[in-house]
C-alpha cells in the first residue's frame, strides 16, 4: 500500500471530525528540501469548503494524524502546506516487502483486461531506416513496454508502405542501372542496395528535368513530362494491373529491403508481433465507405467521390474515396484499424507512433472511426513526436543525406569505445567482451538520448554529449548500475537478513525515490511518455551517489547497517535494470 493510500482515508477523517466537513479527494506532492517531511499534503484546495486560517487547517490534521496513525512520526506547516514526517519504521516495512521482488512496480495483466496494439517504425520499401525512424522505434518500442508494465497485454505491429510511385522509382533506376546487382554480390545490406537506386532515380530526374528546362519548358511542365516519371508512373500501372515481370521484380526488391530491417532491428533490440504490408491493406476500407453511405455517415458528391463532412466537429470535409473508386490513405487507414481488431479480437485500444506532421490526419482518423460506431475508437492514440535534428541541419532522403541507422549504431559504439579507451578502467578485459561493452555503452547512450526528451518536442540530437559519463546520461546511469555492482560482488557476507536500524537521512530519501517506481510506470503509460521512466532513474541515481558519497557501505562497522546499505544498493540496481528494460537499454556488470 502506497503512502498516499494510507494518509488518504487518515486525512478525510480527520477533516470530518475536526470540521463537519466530507472531502473525497486529497492532493500530495513530494516536500520541498528545504522543509523536514516526507510528503506533503496541499491545504489551500480545503479552504474552498473549510472556513479558516490554513496554518490552523493543517496542525488540526497533522495531531489528528499523529495520534492515529502509527507511521506518521509528527508534522509540521508551512502557509498552505501540512509537512509529514514518516516514521522508519513504515520505510523499512515496505522496503522489506519489496527487496526481494524482482518484478517490482511491474503489474501483470489479467485475463479479462483488452489488449493494446501499438504501432511503430512503419517504413517505406525504398531506402534504409535512418535517424528520424530511430527515434520512432525507440519510441514506440518503449511505450509499448511501459503500457506491458503498467498491466496490459500489448501487440507491437508496424504497417510497411511497400507500394506506390516511390517504391517504382527504386525498381526502375535498378533496371537501368543496376547491372544485376543484389546484396551478395555488391555487399551492401539490401536496404541501403535499394536505397542508392532511389537517390540515383532522383539525380537522373534532376537531369532530365534541367534538359527539358533548356528547352524551354517550364520547371511544372519538365516535372511532368520528365521521360523516367512517366517510365515510373508506366511501371506503377504495371504492377497494379499484375503484370508478372514487375510483381516479381517488386518482390525481389522488398525481400532485400525486409532482411536489410530485420538486421538493423536486432541490432536496434526492437520486435514486432505482426506485420501489415500496404499492397496487401490498400483496398481495405471500401467496403466501410458503402455502410457510412447508408447510415449517412458519409455523403456523395456529383463527381461520384464519397467524403465526410466535419466541419460540425471544427475539422473540414474530407474525402474518403476518389471519384473513379480508388481509395486514399484515410480509407485505408480506416480500413486497417478494422481489419486489426478483427485479426486480434482482443484489442480494445491502439497507439499510432508517428510523426506531427500527421496530428491532423490522426484527428480527423479517429473521429470517423467513432461516428462509425466503433467502441474502441475511444481508446485510438497517436503518439506524435518531434522531428530530430543534427547540428548540421536536416536530413532529406532523395538527396542521401540521411543519417544511415545502421551507420548512426556504429557512431555511436565507436565514441563509447574512444571515450572508455581515455578513461583506462578496462584492465583485464578480453576484446569480445570490450566490443561487447562499447555497444552496450554507445547503444544505452543514443537510447537515453532519445528518451529522456519528451516525445511532442522536437529534438536535436548530439552523438558525443550523449556519450558523456557525467549528467543526464545513459553511460552516467550504466556507470551507476556497474558501480552497485562492484559492491555486490566485494558483499562477502550474507546480505539475505531482515533487520531493523534507525535509518540515515540519505536512506530515507533513497527509499523514497523506490518508493516512486510504481506511479512512474503508471504515469508514463498513462501519458505514453518513456521520457518519465528516463528522468524518474536520473533522479534515483543522482540520489544513489548522494548516499554512495555520504554514507560508508563496505566499510560501516555496524553488520545490520552494513547489510541493509548492501540489500538498499542491490535494490537500487534491480530498479534501474527494470526502468532501463523499459527503455529497451541493457545495464553492464563492469564498466
């Protein structure tokens, strides 16, 4: 039981007795440094329906407190504010409850509860995942992991845009240019194969569209009349018609693409449970646009396009099917939600991780599935993020000037390795297990990067101030974690014991930031927000080195002290193994 639902009821009584008055709600917040207490309750909220003097308010409370609850030790008030003192007693009770649960603050999900499918990384078949889609993975990854923690069951899905003009651009430039080429031969990750055909597909576009430009056509006219987008556009209808040469080359394609992700996925250390792949969802949907014509959802204009007027809900009218028939994304989309609770029954909510660019589609998404009479598009989310940013400026895709994934991973591995070379502290270590320590190092350092920002801002992203072994780090926080357990092995004593001291201000504040875990994970799910499981281990872990700094451990001669700082350390390490788990970051035994 949490301290708040132990002072919860204390406190409602107390203002019942002390003033005739029934309250339902109380607010808490953690108390100021400066002032002695535990936690704090906030007063001014009472004075809505108690008449009085606040300082006066909050001493009647804290007596009542005092003498009716063992683990309030006494109070002070400050203005509006009742300051509480917990005993050590109720710490060291909790503590004890807990220092052997390794799945603490974790809540596993019961049967009955609806599942959650989150959405993420959702990649385009012409070129390799890059900076932009790393935040996006890491993202989605981590919400998903924190929504699992917080109680529920989660699919992770991603839906792959496989089809479409940009796929065809790749697919032409590769005919013309290729020369037979395939990732065994040239040695290239398929991925980053295709990649360089879609960049040369634009360099030669940009040729041409200068030739016709020269010849006096405008820059819209030799857009158009370019001769490899109209080859392009040929090879779109081909491959809509099915034309066997062009599906098959589409499907060669796509598999170097797949197993190119597939490997920067493991090395990202993201999965997913199921795949939707455009082609096969493009048409989805159509069959929903007649049941919204007969509920006079939608509405069809004289052209024959169908569209959804909005403009009651503050959006616009939007159209859901093209005057020939065809679908647009809207109605794909609609149509993949759908399919998605049919194929997992389960589901009663979705979380979409995609860019702000599309805050508006997802609204105007979300506000049709619920006129159509889906329960569940209450529980619709989409988990809009920022774009990143390097000191150099943006990153534009046609041009190959992405930041490579694959290339970023190895960055970062490769300044985890210059910066832990110039500290010295890897005596005795083989090469495998050195490598193995650097990308732990430069992986939880980009990870942590990523996370700690909250996901709406946008964010600019700083290889080597993420590698930094000081401040709001990963490496700061592994170093912690390999620090705790250095301790541990030198314990050579038995840790297992119960006991009973009188604790340390600085164990105090420690068991009180544990004591947050639970709330935090809750709080981040709620709020879909890795950025609270970040921030939440910085702030245990600064807190750790101000006991580590304060309190002797190894060298305490008191055994029961010495054994519960060794137990308290362990469980500072267990928690910010969890948290990080959460983060999708792995924590070194030795650093």
């Amino acid at each position: 039981m949490t301290l708040q639902q132990i002072l919860t009821p204390a406190i409602i009584e107390a203002v019942q007795k002390q003033f005739d008055i029934t309250i339902d709600k109380i607010e808490f917040q953690a108390t100021r440094k400066d002032f002695e207490g535990d936690i704090t309750m906030v007063i001014f909220p009472l004075l809505k329906v108690i008449k009085g003097n606040p300082v006066e308010i909050g001493t009647k409370i804290g007596t009542h407190l005092v003498e009716n609850l063992a683990e309030v030790e006494k109070f002070n008030v400050v203005a509006g504010f009742l300051n509480i003192v917990i005993s050590d007693a109720f710490y060291l009770t909790f503590f004890n409850g807990i220092k052997d649960n390794s799945s603490y603050g974790f809540v596993e999900a019961s049967s009955s509860s609806k599942a959650v499918m989150v959405e993420y990384s959702s990649p385009n078949t012409n070129k390799p995942l890059h900076l932009g889609h790393v935040r996006n993975n890491l993202l989605g990854y981590s919400v998903a992991e924190i929504i699992k923690a917080s109680g529920k069951k989660v699919y992770k899905t991603q839906i792959i845009n496989d089809r479409g003009i940009h796929i065809c651009k790749s697919m032409l430039a590769w005919q013309k240019y290729g020369n037979g080429q395939t990732p065994e031969t040239s040695g290239l990750k398929g991925d980053k194969l295709v990649g360089n055909f879609y960049v040369a597909f634009d360099k030669e576009y940009k040729v041409q569209i200068n030739e016709l430009m020269a010849q006096g056509k405008t820059e819209e006219e030799a857009k158009k009349q370019a001769p490899i987008i109209l080859e392009a556009q040929q090879m779109l209808l081909d491959w809509e018609a099915g034309k066997p040469e062009v599906i098959e080359l589409w499907k060669t394609m796509n598999q170097w693409v797949y197993d190119g992700f597939a490997q920067t996925y493991k090395s990202l250390g993201v999965d997913f449970d199921s795949y939707y792949y455009e082609s096969n969802t493009y048409l989805l949907g159509k069959e929903v646009v007649q049941f919204g014509l007969e509920k006079g959802i939608f509405e069809k204009d004289p052209d024959g396009s169908v569209w959804i007027d909005l403009t009651p809900d503050g959006l616009d009218r939007k159209i859901v099917l093209r005057s020939d028939g065809t679908a647009v994304y809207m109605t794909q989309d609609i149509g993949t939600a759908i399919q998605r609770v049919k194929d997992f029954p389960d589901v009663g909510g979705m979380v979409y991780t995609v860019g702000n660019e599309q805050d508006y589609h997802f609204k105007v998404l979300f506000l049709i599935l619920k006129k159509l009479g889906f329960d569940w598009a209450d529980s619709l989310y989409h988990l809009s993020y920022g774009m990143v940013e390097l000191p150099s400026g943006k990153m534009k895709s046609r041009e190959g000037t992405v930041v490579d994934a694959d290339d970023l991973m190895e960055e970062m591995t490769t300044t985890a390795k210059s910066i832990s070379e110039e500290l010295g502290k890897l005596a005795g270590y083989s090469e495998e297990e050195k490598a193995k320590l650097y990308r732990t190092i430069g992986l939880g350092a980009l990870k942590y990067y990523m996370l700690k920002v909250d996901p709406k801002k946008q964010m600019m992203f700083n290889p080597e101030e993420s590698v930094d072994f000081a401040g709001n780090t990963g490496p700061f926080i592994q170093y912690t974690y390999a620090r705790i357990q250095s301790i541990l092995r030198k314990a050579e004593f038995d840790t297992t014991m119960s006991v009973s001291i009188e604790l340390h201000p600085k164990e105090k504040e420690l068991l009180k930031q544990i004591a947050l875990f639970p709330e935090t994970i809750q709080d981040a799910a709620r709020n879909h927000s890795p950025a609270l499981i970040a921030n939440y281990t910085y702030e245990l872990v600064k807190e750790f080195n101000s006991f580590y700094q304060n309190v002797s451990i190894l060298g305490e001669e008191n055994q029961d002290k010495k054994v519960f700082r060794v137990q308290l350390s362990k469980k500072v390490a267990d928690t910010i193994k969890s948290a990080f788990q959460l983060l999708g970051i792995e924590v070194p035994e030795r650093m």
